[in-house]
C-alpha cells in the first residue's frame, strides 16, 4: 500500500547566516490510506512548523512532501490553491466560520468554490453534517452554536470534498472536556467508518489517546513511534504520558 503522505528529509531554518534555527531537521515520516496519527512534542519540538509545511502554509528548506503522490514542494499559484482546496482539509483550533454563513452554507463553500454540481453541493453538504452530527445547526449562525457544535461544523467542512488527509492543529485547544469528547469521538468514528486519513497535531495527552499512532517529535526530528495496537484508551494514555514525560513534555489533562 502507498502512503498518502510521504515526508523524506524535511528540513526548515528560519533567519539567516547570521541567526537562525533549524525548526526540522531532516524528518522522516509515512502515513497510509485510513491511518488516524498523532504529532505530540514539546514546545519547539517543531511540530506546528510540520503541519504547516505539510498544509503549503510554510515553505520547506529542504526535503520532500508527496500527498496522494502530488509533490507539494513543486506545485506554484492555481495548481497549489487547486490541491489545498481540493485534496487537504483543515481544522483548526479557532474553527474560521464565516459569520454571515449558516452552519450548511459553511460546510458547502468549499464544494461551492470548487465548482461543485449545484445539484450535489446540499445533499454532500447535509451528509457530511450527519457524519458529524451537526444537523440540528444546519440553519443557525455561529453565533448561535456552542462551541463544540462550531468545531464539528469545521470538520465536517474539512472532509466534505472527500479530500486525501485532513489536517487538524490543536482542534480541541478552545473546547471544555464536554466538547472535546463529543468532538474526538466524531473524529474517530469518521476514520473507523468513512476510512477517512486524520493527522492531528496536539499537545494534550487525552486527545492524542483517540488516535492509533502517535510520532514524536523533539529537536525538529523523530524521536518516539507509538502504536496503539490492541490497548484501551487509558492503557495507550499511559503509555502517551510516560512518553511526555521522558520528553519533558507539557502537563496534560487527566483521562
């Protein structure tokens, strides 16, 4: 089986000859169709400075990023707005919903920019909402949802082009305990049931625990593989906070 993403040698410095720092240092990393992946490190271990390489918000030094086999290191102007639109989905820690858009209308732009078949945009829209369990706020405004429901309207926007990997930076950084769960638990079901290939950057040990693999990182480079396997929750949340401490990682909250 090929990977849908394929990292070889990433590098990134920022500054100059003068004062720089090396944020990657030739980083190695796989993930394959229907994996539901983790990045955890402590702070300056580099792994914001990965994902926003691997989302074309950053521009490597050096290495090699294939997604779906596209190298993303050579693709400029239309053809990179295309692939991010069209073969990456995002979700963020703060959700970036547009205000003056409903919860459906949200979850549709992306197909609407794309150029989606109209006749198709709601009823993909809708389906994704369900996925996510977000359709009792498909007519209301951000302003009116919790921010949990907020959260999954953003996933369900980031996956409803169907794309190759979804990007998810610190999704349950803004979320009480209650919102985090009901969110973590859509993320998992979504890869379980739709197949759908997550990476997920957190520094908190209880979201890390609903993943299946987890990459440590430390320096810019690799330090720790950890495989979920056969393990319940809290056994692989022991197992991810005996990690970070080793790390000398960042508290985390208890399970």
């Amino acid at each position: 089986m090929e990977p849908i993403l394929n990292v070889q040698g990433l590098q990134k410095v920022y500054g100059g000859r003068g004062s720089h720092t090396q944020a990657l240092r030739g980083l190695d990393l796989r993930v394959f169709p229907g994996e539901f992946v983790g990045i955890m490190g402590p702070s300056g271990s580099g792994k914001t400075t990965l994902l926003n390489c691997i989302s074309t918000i950053d521009t490597p030094s050096a290495g090699s990023i294939l997604v779906d086999g596209t190298e993303l290191t050579a693709l400029r102007g239309r053809a990179l707005s295309k692939f991010r639109r069209e073969r990456l989905g995002f979700i963020f820690q703060d959700c970036n919903l547009l205000d003056t858009l409903t919860g459906l209308e949200n979850i549709a732009l992306a197909l609407t920019i794309g150029g989606a078949d109209p006749r198709s945009v709601e009823e993909r829209s809708r389906q994704a909402a369900r996925l996510l369990g977000v359709e009792e706020v498909l007519d209301k405004f951000p302003y009116q949802m919790s921010g949990g429901q907020q959260q999954r309207v953003a996933a369900a926007r980031a996956m409803v082009t169907r794309p190759a990997l979804i990007l998810a930076d610190e999704p349950t950084g803004a979320l009480d305990s209650k919102s985090t769960g009901l969110l973590l638990k859509q993320l998992e079901e979504l890869n379980r049931e739709e197949g759908a290939t997550i990476l997920l950057v957190t520094h908190d040990a209880f979201t890390a625990s609903w993943c299946r693999r987890i990459l440590f990182l430390r320096d810019g480079a690799l330090y720790r593989e950890l495989h979920r396997g056969e393990m319940d929750r809290k056994a692989f949340f022991r197992e991810i906070l005996s990690v970070m401490s080793d790390l000398g990682g960042d508290d985390s909250d208890v399970l």
